[in-house]
C-alpha cells in the first residue's frame, strides 16, 4: 500500500524510470538483432553465389572484413584436396565511387 501511495505522488519520477526501462530494452533488443543479422549475412552470401566455402588467409577475419593476398595457385591446391568438387580464385575489393554521389562499391 505504501508504494501505491509513493507513485501516486511522484508520477513523473515513475514515468521516467518506466521510459528509461523501455529504452534500455529496446537498445538490448536492436543489438541483439545486429548481432544476428552480422553472424547470419556470411552464409547468405555463400548461398547467394552458391559455394560451400571461403578460403582465406589464417590471419585475416574473413573474405569481406580485410584485404590480405594469397597466391592463385591455392585455388588449385584446395581443389586437389578429398571432397572439393571445384576450387576458383577470387579477388574482392572494396572501395568507394564518386559520380554524382559517393557510393561503396565492391
């Protein structure tokens, strides 16, 4: 009873404290979904060009985060190995454009 009594004069601290609650877990919410969609976009981007692997050098962070340089000849190398169909080299780059905007362009 005594807290009913408590919000019935302070409504706007308990307002407050209500939206600050509701900001903090809609932030927790949106970081959550970022970082789904950050670990979910690599393997609909190998759907997408229909492989099965990237291979890129050990001390990179992956195919489109850094640009590190491997020899051509790995292509044929990893396609020797048991269970690869095929092997092809790729060179990605990302840069930006300027026309009449500027715009990212890989």
């Amino acid at each position: 009873m005594l807290a009913l009594r408590d919000l019935q004069w302070r409504r706007r601290r308990f307002a407050i404290a209500v939206m600050a609650t509701a900001t903090a877990f809609a932030m927790s919410l949106l970081m959550s979904w970022v970082n789904a969609r950050l670990h979910n976009e690599p393997g609909k981007i190998l759907d997408v060009l229909g492989v099965d692997a990237w291979v890129v050098d050990e001390r990179t962070s992956g195919p489109f985060t850094a640009s590190r340089v491997v020899p051509a000849d790995l292509a044929q190398e990893v396609a020797r190995r048991p269970g690869v169909a095929a092997a092809h080299p790729v060179v990605l780059l990302h840069s930006t454009m300027q026309a009449r905007s500027t715009r990212d362009v890989t």
